[in-house]
C-alpha cells in the first residue's frame, strides 16, 4: 500500500483544540505537535495518567496510521532504565518513529483509513502500555512482533482470517510454502 497525504477536515481541527488542546496542528507543515496528556484505564489494569511530547507527520499514511514520533527522548529513557531493547518499547531508534501497530491489525482498526479520533485513542492505549511497562517492568498485555515475528503472531492467532496477509507478506502461493515458511519463523523465534 502507497503512503498518502492527509490533511485536517476543519471539524478535526476543532475537535482537536476542544479535546486535545495541548496538541496542536501546523497547517503549512501539515504536522500535529505537542503533548498527549491522557488519564485511561484499559481492562481490569490500574488506571495511568501520563504525557507524551509527540510529533503526527500526516505527510506520510499508510493503511490509515501516519508517522508518529515522542519527540522528548522519554521512551528511549524508559528503556536506558528498564535495560530493555527500545524496540521492545516499540520505537525505531534511528528514524524515532513508534511502531504503533503492524498492518493488518492497521487495516481491521482504520478500515476507511485516516480517522483522528481513532488515532488519538490508539496513541493513548500505545502510551498506556509504554508506561505501565515503566512503571510496573512488565507488559500490560501481550504485544505483537516486529516484522516477520509480528506475522506469525497473527497468523497462529487466527490462521483463516491472516492467511492471505501471511501469504502475501511472504510470497508464498501454495500450501507447502506457508507450512515451511511458519516452520521457519517459529525455529528462528522459538515459537
């Protein structure tokens, strides 16, 4: 799928400054900066309020996700702490981007692409997990791979519904070839 260029409807522009005021939208950069206060609980967990400085590049969309960036340093921080691989943290160390969700799982929670209000729950709940993860040195909940990993994830959590994801990442276009090629993934991640 291409990366598209999405812009700001102005309803999304007020609900942004009504809902989230310390974020804010530079319209000639097209960029989304500032900070993501939130205050939420996810299942039975214990309810987390915290801040991320972040930056929403909306020049680049893929499957309905832009680039999102904590632009403070504080997950790279976490993990310093935490003596944990800031990829576990889900952050890409060299380009700073937070990998938020693989795609598949984009396609299922954006299935008209870009939604803001979507976005910003989604980065809450990201966030959510970043700092529970901080604060109690465990996952909330269990967190896809990265990559190859990620799909074999999903397709040994529902093999009809990401068939044809895994089929595709992979290039495999017969049944031996997704059977070798899960036996493969799960030799290399001890799955």
């Amino acid at each position: 799928m291409e990366e598209n260029l999405v812009r700001l409807t102005d309803e999304e522009v007020v609900f942004l400054k009504n809902e989230y005021p310390s974020l804010s939208y530079d319209t000639e950069k097209n960029i989304i900066t500032g900070n993501l206060i939130f205050n939420v609980k996810y299942r039975e967990l214990e309810t987390i309020a915290d801040t991320y400085q972040i930056e929403i590049n909306l020049n680049k969309v893929r499957f309905g996700v832009p680039i999102v960036r904590e632009i403070a340093g504080r997950i790279l921080d976490i993990a310093a702490r935490r003596n944990i691989p800031y990829s576990e943290l889900h952050l890409n160390r060299l380009s700073g981007e937070m990998c938020i969700i693989i795609p598949p799982k984009a396609v299922e929670r954006y299935p008209n692409g870009f939604d803001l209000k979507e976005l910003l729950k989604h980065l809450e709940e990201h966030l959510y997990w970043v700092s529970y993860v901080e604060k109690y040195n465990k996952e909330p909940w269990k967190a896809y791979g990265h990559g190859d990993k990620g799909y074999l994830e999903l397709f040994l959590e529902d093999k009809n519904k990401y068939l044809g994801a895994f089929k595709k990442e992979f290039k495999c276009n017969s049944r031996y070839e997704v059977r070798k090629k899960v036996k493969e993934l799960k030799n290399k991640y001890k799955i």
